[in-house]
C-alpha cells in the first residue's frame, strides 16, 4: 500500500480568500514542511497567488510539491459556469507548470488533480448534515449541475489534469442519493472521486462503507475527524457548515469519532495507492494552533500505520 499524506490550507482556516483573517500563505506552506509533509493543496482560488515564479519559490524553499487545486464554487447556476471555467483555466495553467509530484506505484492518475466541490447555496448551508431535511435539486437543475461537471472535468483534462468531484457538507452534492446519481451521471473516464471521511460522517454516512463502495471510482481521498460532543450540539442548532467548523466540530485526527484503524484496514484491502490530504477546518483567527494540530494527526497516522 504506496499512500503518501499531504495537507490542506483549510487546516489553518483558509476556506473563504476574502476573508480578512486568513494566515499569509507563504507562512502555511511554512508550517505545513514543519508538520513533516511533501506536498500541499493549492486551496481556495485567489488564496495562493497565480505567479508561477513566486509558487515555485516557495514551494522549493519547503520542499513542497502541489497535490490538487480547488474548485470551491457555485456550480449550478449558469451564469456562473464561464467564471468556473476560467478558474479552471488559471488553475491548471500554475499546476501544470510546477515540478511535478511523483506517481506511487499502482496510482490511479497522477497528481495534481483538480478536486470539484459545489458550494454556495444558504438553502443548503444550513442544512449541512440533515438528508432529512436539506431540499434536493429538481431533475432539472440536477441534469445542469451534471452538464457544467462535465464541462469543467474535459476543460481540466485538457491540461492533462484529473479532475475528482468531492461530496462537500453544505453543497448539493452531498448525501447518500445524491452520491450515488452523480455516480450513475458522471462516467469514471469523465471524472473520479473524492471522497472525505469528515464529510461523509458529518452527512450521517459510514466512510468505511464508503470507502469501499466507491473503491473503483476512487482516485484521492481527504481524511478529518470529528468532535463528536461539538457534532451532536451543532446538529441542534440552525448553523451553516463554516460557522461549526469555527465551533471546532473538526478536531485532530485520531481525537475524534472516526475509525481510522478501520479505514487504514480497509484501504489495505482495497489496494488504495497514491494521495491522502489531511484536513481540518476551522476559524482562521485560531490559526496559531494549526502547526501543533496538524503534527498531532500526522503523527497519529503514523502511529497506527500510515
């Protein structure tokens, strides 16, 4: 089992680049070679910078290469579609033009791919983690949602990139049924997936058995954990999906509910190879501790086998 652990910018709050608090980027890239990884998501657009000499410079000054880049955005309506697109387009053009990550034996497709998350909907927000009761899409603007995934996933492909849709807390693709449509809609050869344990149980799904229904879709994986007491206080409440992060309902891997000796079982079994991201959303004013939570995951990991 070849699994190589990366990280994410969202482990030091940086989710929203408007966000007036967010920690300087060159300081996460920083913090996350300290934590002892070798590679970094590029995070939300506008967060790291799209000048390709100042990415390599810093990147090479921690010895970092880039998994992924983000779409993180409205990915229904269409009169947005041809801003997407053009995140795509600079996205990929910076990815594709830093020193490359190398491929683990038995990888599906090599890095960096480009994860799809739809966000940007109150009416699901505030929702997140309630199949119960978060409104589902019509048939269609479900079959729209489809058609601008298959636009962005063959616009990434032609830059050589793998574009992974990532079920998201919050957006509209992320319960059960809505999982297995995308499945039915989106063929394999168009587009993999991306699967987040912290999500998947922040939606009232099982990530094992997750992990091992999607087996064959599975092109990368995140990994979070969650505070069980903080979870079951927030599920009460009428709180979008960021605003219980900033509650601390993501917590350090191995100090939360989730059963990663299960999953590092079941990963062995169906012979996962290549990239996980260890992520762990919360209020970037409470930044200062990222750096010493992130090591404690790692090291978690680590310990049980990772």
């Amino acid at each position: 089992m070849a699994i190589k652990i990366s990280g994410a910018p969202c482990c030091w709050g940086v989710d929203d680049p408007k966000n007036p608090y967010l920690p300087p980027w060159e300081r996460v890239l920083s913090e996350a070679s300290q934590a002892g990884y070798k590679g970094i998501e590029l995070g939300p657009y506008g967060y790291i910078p799209l000048d390709i000499e100042q990415v390599q410079a810093e990147l090479a000054k921690n010895n970092l290469t880039i998994i992924a880049g983000t779409i993180f955005n409205d990915l229904l309506s269409a009169s947005n579609i041809e801003n997407v697109l053009k995140q795509v387009d600079d996205i990929c053009s910076l990815i594709t033009k830093l020193p490359a990550t190398p491929k683990e034996a038995g990888q599906k497709f090599p890095t960096p791919y480009l994860t799809v998350m739809d966000w940007g909907h109150d009416e699901r927000d505030y929702y997140a983690g309630h199949p119960d009761k978060a409104v589902r899409l019509s048939d269609e603007d479900w079959k729209q949602m489809m058609e601008h995934i298959r636009l962005i996933s063959e616009r990434a492909k032609s830059y050589g990139v793998r574009a992974v849709i990532h079920p998201h807390a919050g957006g509209y693709i992320e319960y059960e049924d809505e999982i297995n449509k995308l499945l039915e809609d989106i063929p394999y050869e168009t587009a993999g997936l991306c699967l987040d344990t912290g999500h998947l149980y922040y939606a009232k799904m099982d990530p094992v058995e997750w992990l091992r229904e999607c087996a064959d879709r599975l092109d990368y994986i995140h990994f979070k954990d969650i505070d069980i007491d903080v979870y079951n206080e927030v599920m009460g409440e009428r709180i979008c999906f960021f605003d219980a992060c900033a509650k601390g309902v993501m917590c350090p891997i191995g100090q939360g509910v989730i059963d990663y000796d299960s999953i590092h079982k079941l990963l062995k079994e169906i012979n996962y190879h290549g990239y996980i991201t260890l992520e762990q959303e919360r209020d970037p004013r409470n930044s200062d501790t990222s750096l010493r939570d992130v090591k404690q995951s790692v090291d978690y990991l680590k310990s049980i086998g990772f």
